[in-house]
C-alpha cells in the first residue's frame, strides 16, 4: 500500500512540474492567442447577425454607382451578382463554414 502512494506522490509531482513546464513554454504565445481569441469573437459576433454582411453588400453596392455613365442594365446585373454572393456568404455562415456554393 505504500509503495502504491509513494508511486502516486512521485507520478502528481511529475504531472505538476510537467504543467509547469507548458505553461512557461505558452507565455511567450500568450498575446497571439489573445489576438486570435478576439478575432474569433468577431467572427461570431458577425455570424450572429447575417444582415450585416447583406447590409455591408449594399452599402458596397451604392458606393460603386457613383456617376452619370452606369447603364441601368449594368445595375442590374451588378445588383444581381451582389445578392447572389450575399445568398451564398449567408448560406455559408448559417452551414458554420466556408464551401462552395451550390447551384441554384
């Protein structure tokens, strides 16, 4: 019995200096993963709102009309294009991933 406890004192005083070990191995990767954390949360803060990206596609949209010369149709088909992409980034988000969108 007490050559079991000796082993299981010697095997938690090798667990605590092997999680000591990492955890200084991780502090220089402790600001890269702060960052990496937060651009994660970006990421799900905007896949939470999918009328984002639909609003940001028209918001592109309108600031690419700009002057005299555009020709209704190719308003159209730029319009057209757009919510197509804004259909498939959508589908996309909502599926958790990126993949190829499919045809329609």
């Amino acid at each position: 019995m007490k050559d079991r406890s000796a082993r299981r004192a010697a095997l938690l005083a090798q667990v605590a200096e092997d999680r000591r070990r990492i955890a200084e191995s991780l502090v220089p990767l402790a600001v890269p993963i702060a960052y990496a954390e937060r651009g994660w949360s970006v990421v799900q803060w905007v896949r939470a709102r999918p009328w984002l990206v639909l609003g940001a596609t028209a918001l592109g949209t309108v600031a690419s009309l700009g002057g005299k010369r555009r020709l209704p149709g190719r308003l159209l088909k730029t319009g057209l294009g757009l919510w197509q992409a804004g259909r498939w980034m959508l589908r996309a988000l909502r599926a958790g991933g990126t993949r190829k969108p499919e045809a329609t």
